[in-house]
C-alpha cells in the first residue's frame, strides 16, 4: 500500500476521533453545540468521509482501471493541502465564538486549501477514466497472467522437503 493511502486512511481515523469528541463536547456542554456544530460536521464530513474515500480510492481505482495514477507526486500535495486546510477549518470554528476578526480569514484560507486538495484528487483521477489509455496495471506495469500468487500452489515430487 502506497505511503499516501496509509496517511489518508489513518489520518481519516484520527478526524473520526475530533469529530467523536466535538460531538461528544455538544452533549456534555449544550452552551457550546452551536459554535461546535460547524467544526464537528467539518471533522466528521470532511476529514473522516472524505480522507477515508480519497485513501480507499487512490488504493483501489487505479487497479480497478488498470491504470496508473497520471501524476504520482500528486496524492502527496493533496494530503497536505486538504489536511492542512481541515485544520485551519476546525480550528478556527472551533474559537469563532472568541470573535477574533482574523478568524474568518483563516476560515476562507482553510476552506481554499481544502478545496484545492479536492480540485488535485479530481485532476489525478480523471486521467484514469481516459479511453485512450493503454491498459496497464498499477504503477504502468503490465498486468501479470495466471492466478494471483496466493493462489499459486508449489507441489514438490515425493520425499523433497
């Protein structure tokens, strides 16, 4: 599995947990569930949701298509622009209620960064839908013949270890 995947699929989990816990810190402080809501659905929607999808798909769809990613650096800028932009997200709803005036700069900072993380994820994969595509395995090699080799059973004569 690509290094990229593990980030998107573990960083994925780690925005399940800061959307559990914003949940959680509206039930246990109403006062706070309307200043909490926004960064919740953020941390929920956007980092758990989406990071779980671009891992899973960055996995899976290039094998699905026989195709190689187009451009193989990208999925690394994607992580850093979408994680990087969430957390400016969270972040600032999280303190708004502070009323700091640079907060809603941050916002629409971090709203950018996300979604050019997202604009990079659509550039990389619709290269993969091209028809004119040679048909390639993953990383452009050529998809091998016979049964996986898991499936592949090495039988030695009689009397060989």
């Amino acid at each position: 599995m690509a290094v990229y995947v593990r980030r998107f699929l573990r960083w994925s989990l780690i925005w399940l947990a800061v959307g559990v816990a914003l949940g959680l810190g509206m039930v246990v402080a109403p006062v706070w569930s309307g200043a909490l809501r926004t960064a919740h659905l953020h941390a929920n929607l956007l980092g758990f949701v989406s990071f779980m999808i671009f891992g899973v798909a960055y996995h899976v769809l290039p094998r699905f298509t026989g195709q190689a990613l187009r451009y193989p650096r990208l999925p690394s800028s994607h992580f850093f622009l979408s994680n990087v932009g969430l957390m400016l997200l969270v972040g600032s709803w999280v303190l708004r209620p502070l009323r700091f005036e640079f907060l809603e700069v941050v916002i629409g900072v971090g709203g950018a960064l996300a979604a050019g993380g997202a604009a990079l994820f659509i550039v990389n994969l619709w290269g993969l839908f091209s028809a004119k595509a040679p048909a390639t395995g993953c990383g452009g090699m050529q998809p091998a013949s016979g049964p996986p080799p898991l499936l592949q059973l090495k039988v030695s004569p009689k009397g060989e270890g």
